[in-house]
C-alpha cells in the first residue's frame, strides 16, 4: 500500500536531516503538542488533552534517552527535561493549564536556544571551509 503524498513527503524530511535538525522538529513537536493540549483543556476535551501531553512526555523521554551523561550540561538538561516531564504529569492530572503552560515556556526557550546554536555553528562551518 502506498504512503500519501504527506506521509511520504515527512519520511524523506526525517530520512534526509541532520541530527541538529531532528531536535529542532522534536522541539517544535513538543511545543505543538503542549499547545495543542493547552486548546483541548480550554474545549473541555479530556481524550485531547491526554493524548497531547502523553505525546509530549513521549518527547522528552525521547530527549532524556539521547543525552551523553558524559558531559555537565547533559545532567543539567536531564534534571530539566525531567522536571518538565513530572510537570506534564501533574499537569494532566490536575488538568492544570498553567503548569502547560509553563512547560511551554521552557521548550520555546529551548528551542530558540537550540535554534540559534545551529545558526552559530552553520557560520562556523561556513568560515572553516
């Protein structure tokens, strides 16, 4: 059976990217996902809400699972993806939109951090060639 075009056109981005660029979208999903919790909370919609923020723990065990625990930072972002995690959890069983929306705050600076990493580091590349 064939992939829809959509489908098909995700499998090449994913087969196709950096690492960099892997975490980036990862980010980019946890952050969707929050939101995405975030407006089935405010609808009243508890199966949405789940499903988004399970989705969203699934991305930072994805993110706890792939640090190299040889290096400080890793144990400083392990303790953070971990806090993030357990606030998702009470998050969804308090149904509590600030502890989302907390979560939220600190994927996004996350990823803006990530994102402008990436940048610095494509200059350097550029500069070294």
């Amino acid at each position: 059976m064939m992939a829809n075009p959509y489908q098909q056109y995700r499998k090449n981005v994913i087969n196709t990217s950096t690492p960099q660029e892997l975490t980036l979208m990862l980010y980019n999903g946890l952050i969707k996902h929050l939101k995405l919790a975030i407006q089935a909370l405010e609808e009243k919609n508890a199966e949405g809400t789940n499903n988004n923020l399970v989705r969203s723990q699934a991305i930072l065990e994805e993110f706890m699972g792939a640090l190299n625990m040889n290096y400080e930072v890793s144990n400083n972002l392990y303790a953070l993806y971990d806090y993030m995690y357990w606030r998702i959890v009470d998050a969804n069983i308090k149904k509590d939109k600030g502890m989302i929306e907390e979560v939220v705050g600190f994927a996004e600076d996350l990823r803006d951090t990530w994102n402008q990493a990436m940048k610095l580091t494509k200059g350097r590349q550029v500069v070294n060639q």
